[in-house]
C-alpha cells in the first residue's frame, strides 16, 4: 500500500462533518462517486484537475466533461493506466479537449474542482469497482492536495 492509502483510510474513518471551515462528506461506492463527480464537474468554473485510472465512464459523466471543457474550464488528467484496452476510453476524453498524461500509479483517486472542492478516493487495487471518497470543501486541503497535483503532472508523460 502507498503512503496516499493510508493516509485516506484513516481519513476514511471520519463520518461526514461540517464546520464553519470545512465541509466533509463519505462517498461509499462506485455509482455514487460517479454521480458526485458528475455534480461536481457540472459545478466547475476555471479548473478541473482529475487523477484516476483512466477507463472507461459512464455517459452522463463523459457529458459533464465535455461540457466543462466547452464552457472554457481547463480540464487536465493524470490517468494510471496505459494500455490497449483503455486506448479507446483516452482518446474519447482527449477529443472532448481533456489534457492527459499518464503516471504509472495505483489505487487511489483525486478530483480538484476549481481549487475549492476535493474529491479523494481509494480502490482495490484486485478489484478497482470496489471505491470509496471522501468530498472535502476545505481551502488547506485542497491547496496541498493541487500542489501534489501538479508535482505528478510535471512527471508524467503526455498522452
């Protein structure tokens, strides 16, 4: 298990929360992170910055991104997976105008919507439909979380 697994399954233990700073919410499967991203994504104004395996999605989530990249928000994607049977699913999300590149990584999940809203997930690495989330709406979180973006963007390699 990497570092960032464990760190979100302690993060994981938490029950949904809210305070004046912080909104916390659990997300405890596949179709719900889906609908909750496809929320979000549809919520996004300036950026969105997605880490994830990069397979193929659900329609409804596949015209949220579409729609976000025509309403001008920079949409760029770390996918883990790099192979002929994702080939397809790739190419679909770069004609919607999604910049991708690829990191080879595992088991983890990040979705930054605007530098206010984080989406973290984790899967199993023997079974990736078995996810869960956590939504934070906190500032810090999200800030240390797009830096660590942007440290694995500068690694990867463009698709």
């Amino acid at each position: 298990k990497t570092a960032a697994n464990g760190a979100l399954l302690a993060l994981l233990k938490l029950q949904s929360q809210t305070t004046a700073e912080t909104h916390v919410e659990f997300i405890p499967n596949k179709e719900e992170i889906y609908n909750k991203s496809v929320e979000l994504i549809n919520s996004a104004k300036e950026t969105i910055h997605l880490i994830t395996i990069g397979e193929t999605i659900p329609q409804e989530l596949m015209l949220a991104n579409k729609n976000a990249t025509d309403r001008g928000v920079e949409f760029r994607m770390i996918v883990h997976k790099n192979d002929e049977e994702n080939k397809t699913a790739i190419e679909s999300l770069k004609k919607v105008g999604i910049k991708i590149r690829h990191y080879n990584d595992w088991g983890f999940h990040l979705l930054i919507i605007d530098s206010t809203a984080l989406l973290m997930g984790i899967n199993n690495p023997e079974n990736t439909n078995e996810r869960q989330s956590i939504l934070f709406n906190n500032a810090a979180m999200t800030k240390a979380m797009q830096t660590y973006f942007f440290s694995i963007w500068s690694l990867a390699k463009p698709k």
